[in-house]
C-alpha cells in the first residue's frame, strides 16, 4: 500500500472487535512514532500503552464514558514530558510534535489492518492517576488501536477549492 492509499483508508474507528493486536505490529506502530519529525529533535512525545482490560475499562470514564475506549484492545495515552518550549512562530512544540507522531502511527496502524481514534474528550487527571503518569507530564492526546468491528463510515472532506488558496489568501 502506497503512503496516499493508506491516508485515504484511514478512518475513525468506533468499534472494536475482540481480536488482540499481535505485538509485531503494535510495535510498528510505536516504531512509526518514533520516528516522527520533531521541533528542534527535542522529541518530547512519551507513550503509556494500555492493553489490561481492567485498566482500559477505567480509561472510559476518564474519556467522557466513550465506551469504544474500553473496547479497544489497546489505548495509547500520548503525553509529553516538555519544557512548554515556544517556536519561533508562537507555538508550543509539544502539542504538535505529539499529533506528528500519532499521525505516523494512526498511518502505520492502517497499513498494518488495523483501525485507530483520536480521543481528545478525556479529562487529564482522572487519566494520569489511572496510568499513575507523574504530574509534570502532560496527557495530549488518547489514541485506540484495534481491528475494527465493521465496517467504516465513509470518509467525507471538504472540496479541494474550499482549503487550498494559490499564492494569497
């Protein structure tokens, strides 16, 4: 599968089927991520992977009650362990470099079969003290990982016209 075929797979899943992740793949996926491009090299990404059914049972509340956060057979809780370094244009590097690494693994996940869902309704320090993640870390981002459990909604995005200006605004 070629890198645009896979974008063009990837999809949001929300429903899991009970199949484990074999680790083989888990750790391509986690290897992806690591290879991710980051501000300055600082890589500052720092993951916790979840696959104790108990434990990800407990991520549901901490993610808004989202139920598909306990059924998927591995949550990734993305943190950062940073120093809020600013970039020249005015962003935090963290924040970015994190989504920069998930993309790499959301991508790889696709390649390797598998379906993954960004979670950004979850609240931090129910999180941190389920993962027992030291209050210096910041949690950016959950991600689940799984087979999916049918098939995916259709991918709708806007047209290119809509997004894309040549030269000026």
């Amino acid at each position: 599968m070629d890198v645009l075929e896979v974008i063009r797979n990837r999809r949001s899943i929300r429903d899991y089927s009970n199949k484990p992740v074999e680790k083989d793949k888990l750790m391509r996926i986690l290897e992806a991520g690591r290879l991710a491009p980051s501000a300055k090299n600082m890589q500052e990404w720092r993951f916790v992977i979840v696959t104790d059914p108990a434990t990800r049972k407990k991520l549901v509340t901490a993610a808004n009650n989202q139920e598909f956060v306990g059924q998927a057979p591995v949550v990734i809780a993305a943190c950062a362990e940073h120093d809020n370094h600013i970039m020249r244009c005015g962003q935090l590097t963290y924040p970015i470099d994190v989504a920069i690494a998930l993309d790499h693994m959301t991508l790889q996940a696709t390649a390797e079969g598998l379906g993954t869902c960004w979670i950004g309704s979850f609240y931090e320090d129910q999180v941190k003290q389920i993962l027992g993640i030291p209050a210096q870390i910041t949690v950016v981002e959950l991600l689940t990982l799984g087979y999916a459990g049918g098939p995916p909604r259709p991918l709708t995005r806007l047209a290119m016209e809509k997004i894309i200006h040549w030269e000026t605004w």
